[in-house]
C-alpha cells in the first residue's frame, strides 16, 4: 500500500515536467496523509490541467466524505471490478506528482519506517484515479487514489505492494490512452530505488518539516 508520501519540488518543476500552461502556487510538504490536498495532472481537452484535491477517492456516487478514508490506494488487480474505481479508471485517471514515500517494515518491537524513491532522486509520478463528489448545497471535492501493484525486489524487503510509478514518456498514454494500454501500465517500478531509513516522527501525520526525509 501506500499511505504516505512527500512533494517538495517548485511549482516551475512540476509544470515543466508535465507541461503545464497554467500558472499555480505550491507550498512543499514532507508528509501528506490521507485526507490532505495534494495537486493532481488531470487531462482537459488536447493538454493537461493540475487541480488540488483530496486524498481518498470519493466516488461520485458517494453519500458523503467517510467512503474516502477506504479508497486512499486503488489495487491494479480491483480497478476494473470495484464499482468506486471502474468509471475514474474509464474517464478520468490522473498523476499524482510526487517526489517521494514513505512505507513501514513491520519489526518484532516496532514499524520502522522507510523513504523511498527513484534513485534519481527527480520528481516523479504515482498513477492515480479521480472523481468529483458534489454534495447538495455545498462545493464539490475532487479527489483521488494512488493505484498499486506487488513489489519489485527491493521493495519487498519493506512491504509486499508498492504505488504504480509512471514513466514520462507513458503520461499521456495513462491520462488519454485505452483502458488495455493502461493497464499495461500498471507493473513494479523497475529503475534503481533509493530505500532509507528515516525517524518515526514521520508517524504523526501532524509533522511536516525537512527532518522527516533525513536518514536515520
């Protein structure tokens, strides 16, 4: 699974990467947590869009904002049987730009956790689902989920599933292409990872600060 991850790359980056048009801010975080906004790259006509929305996808259908908390990850094997994944996988899937996660090794004593990333140490791209959620009398929510696969070698060391990283030259073919195309998409990372140690602060989803990705 993935529960938590990190963008600390400059808004200038993440437009560049994606080629963006549109101007946006951005704040870095060390640690976004389920229920936090985050940005998204959403397809809109013949470009791409980001919009902030919430992390845990809540289906359109959806009576409120609780269903979300169930749909933070988006199983590769589920997304064309699960109801909540079946229509964003169809129309609307997205990237989810990041620049890296984090994940927990269960020990005898404790769960230590992990940071993880392309070795590149480059911003990159969770393959991700979105949809809006409209409530009566009150804004609309977009959100999302980040879809995962088993591990690749390495990572099996820390956790049998990992989130489905997005090559550059696959971003459009995962935001516009076929559902058969994506899907082929949807395998381990197979570059190099850096994996480290980091401190347990990073449990309370309260800390956000550069100590958080600082090896142990």
């Amino acid at each position: 699974m993935c529960g938590r991850f990190y963008l600390i790359a400059k808004a200038a980056e993440i437009r560049r990467l994606f080629h963006l048009d549109e101007a946006f801010e951005i704040v870095p975080h060390y640690s976004i947590a389920p229920t936090q906004s985050s940005p998204i790259i959403i397809a809109a006509g013949k470009g791409r869009r980001v919009i902030m929305a919430r992390w845990g996808l809540v289906p359109s259908w959806a009576r409120d904002l609780s269903l979300g908390s169930q749909m933070v990850n988006a199983p590769a094997e589920e997304i064309d049987e699960k109801s909540a994944f079946r229509t964003p996988f169809s129309k609307q899937r997205c990237l989810v730009p990041a620049s890296g996660f984090y994940e927990w090794q269960a020990r005898a004593a404790r769960k230590q956790p992990y940071r993880i990333a392309p070795r590149a140490g480059a911003l990159f791209a969770f393959a991700g689902l979105w949809d809006r959620w409209a409530p009566e009398n009150a804004e609309p929510i977009d959100s999302f989920t980040i879809i995962t696969t088993r591990a690749n070698r390495l990572m099996s060391e820390v956790h049998p599933r990992m989130p489905v990283i997005i090559a550059t030259t696959d971003y459009q073919r995962w935001l516009t292409g076929s559902e058969a195309a994506a899907k082929r998409l949807l395998v381990p990372y197979t570059g190099g990872m850096s994996i480290v140690p980091v401190s347990d602060r990073v449990n309370n989803v309260k800390e956000d600060d550069v100590g958080l990705i600082a090896p142990l």
